[in-house]
C-alpha cells in the first residue's frame, strides 16, 4: 500500500495565518532566509515555492528581484554582529532619560 505522508512542516500543513508570517518574513528586508527555517522549518527553496505560489506573478517577480541580490536575506552573508540591526548613525544611549513635568 502506497501512502503519500507529508513532512510536518511542509507548506500543505501550514495554516493560513503561518502562510501570510511567512509571507511577511519574506518581505523584510532584514529578515534572513534562516529565521524563517528556524521558525517555520522550511528551507529558503520551499520559501520561493510558497511565495510563487501564493502571489501574483508580476509580485513574485519583484520579489525575487528585490531579493535575489540582497545579502541580508542569508545569514552567513550579512556583515554586522548578531542580534538586531543598529545604523551606525543611530545616536548611543549613555543612561536613560526620562522627561519630568
């Protein structure tokens, strides 16, 4: 007896609300194609699967324009320290400054 059993996290399992966090993951700029695995256990070609199938095409093509050449979207290419993203212009703290009236 032949039965097709589907991985636990593929995208047939996934609900639509997981679909549309994926989705959005997607779409950040600052979001690597590793948290997305790491969330949802999915790899970043099952990612591009899912997002050509639930967008139009002409999105799907920005997308995979935007996309395709950003070094944020993989981890081992991102070139600032773990954790979250700090611009370099961002002013420094030194102590915590509450207004008083």
């Amino acid at each position: 007896m032949n039965r097709i059993i589907s991985k636990p996290n593929s995208p047939e399992n996934f609900t639509i609300e997981d679909i549309d966090r994926i989705i959005e993951m997607a779409w950040e700029d600052r979001t690597p194609f590793d948290a997305i695995t790491f969330q949802f256990g999915i790899k970043e070609q099952e990612v591009i699967e899912l997002m050509r199938k639930e967008m139009k095409s002409s999105s799907f093509r920005m997308w995979r324009a935007r996309v395709q050449g950003r070094k944020t979207k993989h981890s081992k290419n991102r070139n600032f320290e773990d954790g979250r993203f700090k611009c370099s212009r961002q002013k420094q703290i030194t102590h915590n400054k509450i207004s008083k009236r």
